[in-house]
C-alpha cells in the first residue's frame, strides 16, 4: 500500500511542475472553437452592429480581396481572423491589435443561419482566451466543453494505452500481476499527462512541447514504478521496457497532437 502511495505522491509532482516556453510571437488573444461548415468573423462597432450592414462588409469586394472591410463612416468593421483546422474542430483565432473597439461581437455565418453574438468585454483583456461556439443556441461558452476534453483526453490515453501495452507484450510480461500493475500506472501517468495537455491552447501548437517536458519526467516516473511495483523478469528488462514504451508514446503523443484536437 505505501508503494503505490508513493506513486501517487511522484504522479502529483508531475502535475506541479511548470514548463516556460520562449514566445517570440504574440498569442491571440481571442480563439473560438467552431464546428464544421462554420465561418466566424470579428466585428467592431462603436454601438449595436446592425446584421444588414454587416452583411453587406461582408459581401464587399474590400473585404473579399483583404478579408477586412470598413463601412464609410469608419465606425463599423469585418475582420476575418486567422482559422486552423484539427480534424472535426475549426477554430479562428482574433489578435488584440484587430479589436478597434470596446463593443465587439462576433458575425457567424452558417449553411442555414447567419446572425451576431456580442462578446463580453472581459474576454477581450488576456491573452488565449477560448469561447466554444453552439450554432444551435446561437451562444458562446467560455473556455473547451468538459465533455469534449473528457473525450479527447479517454482517445488519447486509450491509444497509449494500446501502444504501450503491444510493447509490454512483446517484452514478455504474461502475468495477471504484471499487467494489472501495467494499467494502474499507465492510467495514473497518461491520465495526468493528457489532463496537463488539455489545459494548453488548441490553437498556437505549443502542446507539442509540453509533450516532450511531460514526457521526460513520466519517463522517469515510470521506469521508478515499473522497476519497484512489478515483479516479472529482472529490474533492467522492466525498466528498459519503460524507457522505450514512453519513447514510442512520445511519437504517437506527437502525431496526435498534430492530428487531432487538444
């Protein structure tokens, strides 16, 4: 019982450790998660953007030749942002520099719908601040939908899991006792990793390098674990196994980073 307190004690270090990126970019300050067949601009205005005005920047030959567009006033404009696509997500990303006023609401554009959502101003004061946009309630919800991270996070640690126990079997371990000490910590371990990755931006990619940090220390964490709690087969072979499985994880942490959504 104390062992695998320690484990759980050496996993929660891992979720205390803080990793700094260099930033020479600057990061957006506005991302909205979007479904598929969905278009999302920016729109500025000194008071309440009317949607026939804004339809018509839209349709403008300024904003189809720039993808920004300002009515003759000067106090309306249609910005369209900087979109990336990660299998079924899209998300357009605003930078503080595009958003010319205060009053700033979001032009959403659909196969079936098209209409306005105004954004509240405290998401226009930080950096990286992600809304999730519902087409069917017209509304925003601030920040990634528990359910989507939940699922992400179970794909994620499944396919590890399906990874590294193919290399846990081609090492030889059989026993019932070996593998239920395979499952325990590669859930505590990749639980947590994937947890720490969920909380990074969808957007700027930076995820990539928290795998790599992340990864170093499970490394380390595991090949303790491995070495300690099972019992098959000599020390070495169990923490070489630990080594090379993480190091094999690293790549398919990578591809999916890539691939799929964080």
């Amino acid at each position: 019982m104390r062992r695998y307190i320690l484990l759980f004690i050496i996993a929660a270090v891992i979720t205390c450790q803080s990793a700094a990126f260099a930033n020479a970019a600057e990061p957006p300050s506005l991302i909205v998660i979007i479904p598929d067949d969905t278009t999302v601009l920016l729109v500025n205005s000194d008071d309440e953007p009317d949607l026939t005005a804004v339809e018509a920047l839209v349709t403008s030959d300024a904003f189809l030749s720039d993808s920004e567009a300002y009515d003759e006033s000067g106090h309306l404009s249609v910005t369209s942002g900087n979109q990336r696509k990660a299998a079924w997500e899209n998300y357009t990303a605003f930078y503080r520099h595009e958003f010319l006023d205060s009053n700033a609401s979001l032009y959403v554009d659909t196969a079936e719908d098209h209409f306005l959502i105004t954004l509240p101003p405290e998401l226009l004061n930080h950096y990286n601040s992600i809304v999730t946009l519902d087409v069917a309630t017209r509304s925003i919800t601030e920040g990634k939908l528990p359910s989507r991270n939940a699922l992400l996070i179970s794909l994620r640690v499944m396919l590890t899991l399906l990874l590294e126990g193919a290399a846990f079997w081609l090492f030889g371990f059989r026993t019932r006792r070996s593998w239920i000490g395979f499952l325990i910590i590669n859930l505590i371990t990749q639980g947590t990793l994937n947890y720490l990755l969920s909380m990074f931006s969808p957007y700027n990619g930076y995820a990539i390098f928290g795998l790599v940090y992340y990864e170093f220390w499970i490394i380390i964490v595991e090949s303790f674990a491995f070495g300690l709690f099972i019992r098959e087969h000599r020390a070495l072979r169990r923490i070489l196994y630990a080594i090379v499985a993480n190091l094999a994880s690293l790549v398919l942490g990578g591809y999916l980073i890539l691939t799929l959504p964080v």
